[in-house]
C-alpha cells in the first residue's frame, strides 16, 4: 500500500472487504493483511487484489466469490475483477507469529473458561469410535456450535476418510491451520501420511505430536473439541488425558460383552486418572432395515452394562443401517448426508446430550505450575 490518500470510493471498497473472513481463519480479510491492491477503473470497475496464505490455497474458488460478492455490493460498482497474489515468506511468519500468540489453549489445568473437550475412548478396535467421533462433531456443527475434531488415533487415523478430505493443513510460521470440512476444524496425523504409508513414529515423537497440536494448532475459537483417541489403554491416550486434564471421556463399546468388558477398561484408566467420564455408548445397537425391523446383529445389553460398571449414564444407542455403512465410504458423515436415517437421528440425540462448557476437574492431587519464593 502507498501513502496516498484513498478515495471515498476506494474505502467504500476497503470496508465491503472488512466483511469478508477468510474461511480458513474465521477473521476479516482486511485484519490478517490479505488485501493488497484496490484500484477504481472507469464506469463502476474496480479491481481487487488478495495475498493468499499460501499459493495453492484449495479454498480460493470460495474466496474468490466471497470478494466478488461483498464489492458488487458497495454502490456504484458495476464490475470487480478479483486477482490473486500469495504473501512472502516473512508476511506468513509474522502473521504465524501473531496467531499463535492470540490462539486460546485448549489444554492447561485452569483451563476453565476454555472449550469443552471431550475425549473418545473405546477397549478395542473396530467399534465404531471413529464414526461417533465424526458425527456427533457434524450434529454439533449444524446445531450451531465451533467445533473442532483432534485425531488422536495416530497409528489407525480415520477422520481424513470419515471427512472426505486429503489436502494437508496450511503451516503458517509456527502455526497450523486445522483443514475443514462439514463446519468441522479437524487435525490428524494422517494428513502428514501420504494414502496407506504408515505411521512408524516412537513414542516421544508421538507425544510431541500431540503437544503440537494442543498448542501450535490455531484452532481459534471453539466451543467444543471432540478428541479421537486410539483404542485400548495405550501410552498415547494416557498422554493425551494428561496434556488436557479438563477433558471429559466417552466411551463406545459394541453390545457384544467381548467388547464391552475391554472398554470398560479404558473407562476405569480415565477415572483412575481423575478424568470424568461423561458416559457409555452403544454403537452397531442392532441392523435397522427400511422394513421397519430391527436385528440385534451383535447382540444385546453390552451399553447397559458398561454404563452400569462404570456408574455413568447410557448416552444412547446407535443402530447399523445402510445410510451409517456407505458414509464410511463416501466420506460424508451419515449426520450430513441422510439426517433422517435411524442412526444420524440417534447420533444427533447423543450430541445434544453433551453439555458445554469446559469440565472443572478436581486439583486434589494434580501439581500446580507454582514454586515458593
């Protein structure tokens, strides 16, 4: 920008800008430094330039017409013409820098006044953790709420293929921008992994990976994140509840009794880790056919008496029909794609029952950042 003064038709332009926000950031274009150059042409053109983030910005179609939109608003113009540009590396730097600085922390012992975050936990493999995960995330979104998803599952990642989407996060400086999807600010490790290679990361890798996506991540405002633990009472999960003391378990099981008996376990690993668990629920609660019947495939009372075992309330039952199978697939979570099917009404009745706010965990016996003077 030059020191000119801008014309009255320039800052009308300019303010129709302020009202764009980048959907990846959530704020006013104007704010982050992504408006470049106006120009004011003859009979109501004008002509806009924007600096993306990053060059291959997959959202820059939305943008575009997000821009396009908000001028052909402003009185008298006739024409825009939208040009794109990207930032230098210092401009990314400085604006990683800022972001980082201003991103509230998901995790911290006081973190009271921080979103509620709610960790899914199952025994084993294979029940579904996933699928809840995602769609219970989906119901919130669509219910009105900033919601992100933290793949934690770092060995068997699910959430990319559940959300339909590959492209990798933006890094910005120090900072990464979660990838969106369904209104859902999603992270997962199998963004970093290219189709079926695997994860062959230790444990202290492992651990920093998590941090970094606690902290690194600009997550920017949410009022719920849901995390995706891996299966089983592994050092990953044990980490991941420590890092976020304020969490608050679910825990899916099967009504099998084979797997209700392991994941009853994971329930007891939180709560001797002075975590809430919130409550039990039953996935694959028999196959709902469009006939009207309902076949207990896999048996019967496995969420009951996890419930029971765990002395938490039963969050509801989730059946199998063919709209949850194909979602899985198509990468549309079944909560967006057929709202109507017995399990995304289900699914939607279990994430209404979450309450918000963040957990206040008891400090009996937690260590605080504090040392005598």
């Amino acid at each position: 920008m030059s020191d000119r003064n801008p014309s009255a038709g320039e800052q009308a332009v300019r303010a129709a800008l302020a009202t764009v926000a980048d959907p990846e950031l959530h704020r006013p274009i104007t704010e982050l430094g992504m408006v470049g150059e106006v120009r004011e042409g003859r009979r109501g053109r004008v002509r806009v330039r924007i600096l993306l983030t990053t060059a291959g910005c997959p959202l820059k179609g939305r943008l575009e017409a997000d821009v396009e939109a908000a001028v052909r608003a402003v009185p008298g113009v006739r024409d825009v013409t939208v040009e794109f540009g990207a930032m230098t590396a210092r401009q990314r730097a400085e604006l990683g820098e800022r972001l980082r600085g201003e991103s509230p922390r998901v995790r911290g012992v006081l973190a009271g006044e921080g979103p509620a975050v709610y960790a899914v936990a199952s025994g084993k493999g294979g029940v579904g953790k996933s699928t809840v995960t995602a769609n219970m995330a989906v119901a919130l979104a669509r219910a009105g709420h900033r919601v992100g998803v933290l793949d934690a599952d770092v060995w068997g990642p699910s959430i990319p293929l559940l959300f339909g989407v590959e492209r990798p996060p933006v890094a910005l400086g120090g900072a990464m921008l979660p990838v969106e999807a369904h209104g859902v600010r999603l992270m997962s490790t199998g963004f970093f992994t290219g189709g079926t290679e695997p994860l062959v990361w230790r444990g202290p890798m492992l651990h920093k990976a998590l941090q970094q996506f606690l902290d690194d991540v600009h997550w920017g405002e949410l009022d719920i994140l849901l995390v995706d633990l891996p299966p089983g009472t592994g050092d990953i999960s044990i980490s991941l509840l420590e890092l976020v003391p304020d969490a608050r378990v679910i825990v899916v099981t099967t009504p099998q009794p084979a797997a209700q008996r392991v994941a009853e376990r994971a329930g007891r690993m939180a709560a001797d880790l002075g975590v809430t668990v919130a409550g039990a629920v039953e996935n694959m609660s028999g196959y709902a056919c469009e006939c009207g019947r309902h076949a207990p495939l896999f048996g019967a009372g496995g969420g009951d008496a996890l419930a029971a075992a765990l002395n938490v309330p039963l969050l509801g039952r989730i059946p199998l029909d063919m709209g949850l199978r194909e979602s899985g697939d198509t990468g549309v979570p079944v909560v967006a794609g057929q709202p109507g099917s017995p399990s995304a009404r289900a699914l939607g009745d279990v994430a209404r029952s979450l309450p918000l706010g963040a957990a206040r965990r008891s400090l009996v016996g937690v260590s605080l950042p504090l040392s005598p003077v």
